[in-house]
C-alpha cells in the first residue's frame, strides 16, 4: 500500500492512494473495451522480457506516465452525469469537487481560468453534466477528471438551482418590496438594456413614439448565451455610473427587455450578477422578459415587472393626448378655483371695511385728548412744585444744626473734663477740638451741596413752569377772554349779554358781549405778519 498522498493544485482531496499495479489494471479495463479497438491490440509498448522469461521492470514514474498516457488517450472528451458531492474552491481560484452516483466516487477539478468562465455555479446536492477530460494524478495514483464545463442535468435539477437562488437571495433582502423605488410620471431619457437588432426593441421604440415621444439611449447586449449576464449587468452598472458632467445624459429609467424563448434561453437573466444589479440600482428599473407566462430572477429584484417588452414601453410614458387634456381640466379648475377664491378675499375684505371707524373721528379724538392734557400741565406742574417745595422744608428743618450739635458736645465734654486729668484733658481736648472744627467745617460743604441739588432742581421746574404758562404769554400783549371762568377760544361760544372777564398780563377787566359782539364776528380776521405769534391758548 502506498502512502497517503497530501492535497495540492492537481490532487486536493488526500486521499489513500491505490496500489499502482491495481491502478493500472483499472485503467486497461477501462479504455481498451469502450474505444472499440481490436482483441489483443497493444495500448503500450512493452518492453521485452529477459532470456529467462521474466516480468518486465518498471520504474515507479515511468509507469505512471504510461498510465496516464493511456486513460487521456482513451477518455479525451467526456460527459460524466452525476451528485456534486463537496465543493472546494483553493485560494488560486482552483475549484475542487466530487461526483457520486450510488457508490462510485470521481474527483474532479475545474481550473480557475475555467471556473470564473462557468454558466452554473457547481453547488452540493444538484445532479449536474459535466464536460472534460480524463487524467491520472501520479502523486495518489488515482485518477480524476478535469471539467471544462458543468450544467445541470435536466429541467428538474435547474428548477432546484433556481429555487435555491431564489431563497438565498430573498433571505438577504434583494426582493424586499420596501425597497422599490416609484417610477417617475414622465421621464426624459430613458434607457434601455436589450439587443440592439431583435424585434424587442423596435416595438418599444414604436410605441413611445405613438404615446409620448422621449429620449431613448439603448445599451447593446446579448439577450441569452454565456456571456449575457455579463453584459446585462455591466448594462446595468453602466447606466448608473454616468454622471450629470458626463456627454452622454444620465437616464431617468432604465428597461431590461427581452422576447419570448425557452426556460434555457432565459436563464441569464436569473444569475445572480444580473438579479444584484438590478436590485442595487439607484436608477428605477421596469423588467420586461419573456411573455406574461415567463418569470425571471429579475423580475423579483426590479421596481416593477412589466409583462412583455411593449407593456413596459406603456409603463414608461404617459399616453400625450390624455395628459395634454388633463392638464386643460385642470388649468380650469385652477382658474375657477383662484376666481371663487379672490371673490371671497374681497367680501371679507369689504366686511372688515365696514367695521374700522373713520381716519378723521379717531384723530378728531385725539386732538381733544390733547387738548385736555395741555390745559391741565399748568395745574399739574403747580402741585408737583409746591409738592417738592414742602418736601425740601421738611428735610432742611430735620436736619441737626452745626452751631447747636457742637455746642452740645462741648458742654458734655466740659463736664466730662471736671473729672480728668487737666493736662491729658487739655490734649484730649485740644485733639478733639481740631477733630470737631474739621467734622464741622465738612458738614457745612455737605449741607451746602445737599441743599445745592434741590434747589437747581427748584430753578429749573419754575423756569419750565414760567415758559409754559400762559402768563408769559400775556406779557407779550395777549388777554385771556372767560366766560363764567371757562376760556372762550372761539366767537360762537359768545353768546348777547354774556358776561366776559378778559384776562391781561397787569389785572382783569369786566365786559358784556352786545352787538359789538355781533360785528366782530362778521369781520374777518387780519393776517397775522411774520413777526406776530398766534396765541397758544
């Protein structure tokens, strides 16, 4: 038994190897009768047997390079159906696998330049096709197949492949339906991921002319095959990658459409690039794949799923004549709505109108107020004089005189003096005295000062006092007419036979109002010159 062999890039499953002459045979008994080649043909060269008979000599590496020769000669191109066991992918991008059916086991490996070129993903459980060739591995002496393509075996087995990514991909969120965006009413570019020459696109293009006329920008790719997905998804990420500066307009929606055709013909459009796309597009996205009866990957991912490519052209735009009409519906409902409106505006208006009172009463009020006030200040001003007059009498005789204090505290001081010594007495006294006549002497500034604030005050409320009194006014060679000692400022408050007092600045002169009365009052009243002033009051 030979030792157990270590994984690496051309064996990864370490697995005990076989005994290479067991091996050997295997692999006789497996290409020489499938290939159809004669009874008894040599499949290798043989070296010739010693004079006595003897079995041939064979180096270890040299026997496993005939075998290997020898099962890659035989099993050029293959197609092995079977169970993906466990999936081993390397961190060279070497992808490692087994097939099992009942209880046989192959070894397969796939290439990382092959692996990242796979249509279907090779995934544990799903009964799979896969296409390659036959070879030997000298490190275990086993043999393993080299897998150039896999697909799934059978409808059922890509049903399951596709439920499977499905769930997987709505457990991560990428259908969730909180997560599509709203369509906008009328877009200006749209943009449109199909083959640029099926019918596909000729029917959207004829029926956005027929509805609402909009900017198309169609991005070419193949609708089905090995490369479709790729191309549909780079379309995808594209068209959100264009900026606002970028010379080709950034699309405000974006169609991914494509015909009718069988489950296998749609298939890229449920890979799982193509699906995280679509859900990770910032852009609105309508699907539109295959017929009504067809549903896609894409469809759950997209913001909304059209039936055919022609519904999502419907979908897309708004038919031009309703909006045009709807619009002149609405601009007359507009228009009748402002007029009801300002109609309104103005009736409340006129009502609130009514309610204010005139400009003219609330000032003729006003005046009145002004008057009233201006006739009472000489009052006012009186009693506030008289008031602060009798407020400094009181505070002048509360206040201590000087001259009475001083004496006061002499005399105690004298009888204070009886009792202690006339020397210390004379000092103390002497000290005290100078104390008292420096006390006295800033008591009498004080009292000066004190006084000084109120009797400014004084002088100035009696200078405002005697410049707004009507007194003043008289000494310029005005009278004061009362009558029954209400002023009289006008000629039709004088009555015939009225008493009158007439009022000048050196005493007061009685008079009856009689027809003298009555012809002043007709005559008109001279112009006062430039340099005469009306009187006040």
């Amino acid at each position: 038994m030979l030792p157990a062999a270590t994984a690496n890039d051309e064996n990864p499953h370490g697995k005990t190897g076989f005994l290479a002459e067991e091996h050997l045979l295997v692999a006789l008994a497996m290409c020489v009768l499938p290939c159809g080649w004669p009874t008894g043909t040599s499949l290798v060269s043989w070296p010739a047997m010693d004079a006595s008979g003897n079995i041939p000599e064979f180096g270890v590496a040299e026997i496993s390079q005939r075998v290997r020769s020898t099962v890659e000669a035989a099993f050029e191109r293959v197609r092995i159906r079977g169970e993906i066991g466990r999936v081993t992918r390397a961190a060279s991008g070497h992808v490692y696998l087994s097939m099992k059916e009942d209880k046989a086991v192959l070894d397969c490996v796939c290439w990382s330049r092959t692996a990242n070129r796979l249509a279907h993903r090779p995934e544990q459980g799903l009964e799979m096709v896969a296409t390659g060739k036959l070879t030997t591995y000298p490190g275990r002496s086993s043999y393993q197949l080299i897998i150039e393509s896999l697909e799934p075996a059978g409808l059922g087995a890509l049903m399951v492949l596709l439920e499977k990514r499905r769930k997987q991909l709505e457990a991560e969120g990428l259908f969730d339906p909180a997560k599509r965006q709203p369509l906008p009413s009328l877009p200006d570019v749209i943009g449109v991921v199909t083959s640029p020459t099926g019918a596909v696109i000729r029917d959207i293009l004829h029926r956005l002319r027929e509805r609402f006329p909009r900017h198309v920008l169609v991005w070419p790719v193949a609708v089905q095959g090995d490369a479709a997905a790729a191309e549909i998804t780079t379309a995808i990420e594209g068209f959100n990658a264009i900026g606002d500066d970028d010379r080709v307009p950034r699309p405000d929606l974006i169609i991914v459409a494509r015909g009718g055709g069988s489950f296998e013909d749609l298939m890229p459009f449920n890979e799982e690039n193509v699906v995280r796309a679509a859900a990770a597009s910032a852009i609105p996205l309508i699907s539109a794949v295959g017929h009504e009866t067809d549903t896609t990957l894409i469809d759950h991912a997209a913001d909304l799923r059209a039936p055919t490519p022609t519904a999502a052209a419907e979908i897309a735009v708004p038919v031009r004549a309703e909006l045009m009409a709807r619009l002149i519906e609405t601009d007359g409902r507009l228009v009748r709505a402002t007029t009801e409106l300002h109609q309104r505006l103005a009736s409340h208006l006129a009502g609130l109108a009514r309610g204010l009172p005139r400009p003219g009463r609330i000032l003729d009020q006003r005046s009145q107020d002004l008057d009233h006030a201006v006739s009472g200040l000489d009052r006012v001003m009186s009693l506030r004089l008289a008031g602060l007059g009798r407020t400094l009498d009181e505070r002048i005789l509360a206040m201590p005189q000087p001259g009475a204090w001083i004496a006061e505290r002499r005399a105690r001081l004298a009888g204070v003096a009886a009792g202690i010594n006339a020397e210390l007495l004379a000092g103390r006294v002497a000290r005290t005295g100078d104390r008292l006549a420096h006390l006295a002497g800033n008591l009498d500034r004080a009292v000066g000062e004190r006084l000084a604030v109120p009797d400014h005050a004084i002088t100035r409320l009696r200078t405002l006092l005697e410049s707004l009194s009507y007194r003043s006014v008289l000494e310029r060679g005005y009278a004061v007419i009362r009558s029954g000692g209400t002023p009289v400022t006008r000629v039709a408050g004088v009555g015939d036979g009225d008493r009158l007092a007439i009022e000048f600045a050196d005493g007061t002169v009685d008079a009856v109002a009689g027809d003298a009365g009555k012809e002043s009052r007709r005559r008109t009243r001279p112009k006062p010159s430039d340099t005469e002033q009306f009187n006040l009051f």
